[in-house]
C-alpha cells in the first residue's frame, strides 16, 4: 500500500505556501499505517493541513492528487485508517473549498476543483459500495454511507 506515494512530492500542483518537502506523503503513510484510533485521528489533521488548511476548511489542488493514495487506504487500510480516510473525503467533498490563495493552473480554474474533487472521489464507488455492506465496521460504513449521499447530493445541483 502506498508503494508509489513519494511521487505525490515532485507534483507540479499547488499546495499550501508553509508545507515542507515530504509533509504529503509522510501525512499519508501516518494515516495508512496508523496502530490505533488515536494516531489515525492525528494522521487524519495532517493530512488536512498538508493539502490545504483544516482550520478553515480549505485545500489546495495538490488535493487532487492525494486522493489516489486515500483510495488505497480505503481499499486496503485497517479500520481506524479506513474511518479517518473517509473523514478527509467527506470533509473535503462536502465542507471544504478552495483556498482563498488558490491560482488557475493549467487552465484549471480555482472554480473547477470541486467538480474535479468529486470525479477524483467517485472512482472508489466500487470500494464504497463494499465499505457499505461491510457490516464489521459499523462507523466505517456509515461513513461511507455518508460520502456516498455527499456524492449524490452533490450530482443532484445543477452546474
């Protein structure tokens, strides 16, 4: 898991102005491989703080690229990462936006990231459909449950 996730590093995408070379990557690993509940919780704030800004419930297009790696965490991660992984996608899905200090990029508009978060997110359907029925995890499930009607919601506004 994670094998490739040091390549999020060399990313042309913008991400927040105070991060520091390897703080992606090493906020993913710490929510991939976290022992216990608590440790998965402090992962799940790095890695909202290494794509954007958790306080004011901001990221960066650097996001986009992350989301990847929080699939793999969805698919093949323990319990506690699997929850806190659906956090930051629920979070960033539903709640966060674009940084105030987002640029266009690549003719990518600060605008457009959302629609793009959310492509980015449905991929892992197949997964969350899994994660739904899984019956061993019960706040694992509701959360997906969760991302899933954030997803639809989000379907369901017109563009």
């Amino acid at each position: 898991m994670l094998e490739t996730v040091d390549q999020i590093e060399s990313s042309r995408r913008q991400r927040p102005s105070d991060g520091r070379p390897g703080d992606i990557a090493a906020a993913l690993r710490a929510l991939a491989f976290a022992a216990s509940d608590d440790a998965a919780q402090s992962a799940y704030h790095r890695v909202l703080f290494a794509v954007g800004n958790d306080h004011a419930g901001s990221y960066f297009p650097i996001v986009l690229d992350a989301v990847p790696f929080l699939g793999e965490i969805l698919e093949f991660g323990t319990r506690p990462s699997r929850a806190r992984a659906l956090d930051v996608l629920v979070d960033v899905v539903a709640s966060f936006g674009p940084d105030p200090d987002v640029i266009a990029q690549d003719g990518v508009p600060p605008e457009h990231l959302p629609g793009l978060l959310r492509e980015r997110v449905e991929v892992f359907r197949p997964t969350l459909d899994k994660l739904v029925v899984d019956s061993s995890a019960p706040e694992v499930q509701s959360l997906a449950r969760d991302l899933i009607d954030c997803l639809a919601k989000d379907a369901a506004q017109p563009g």
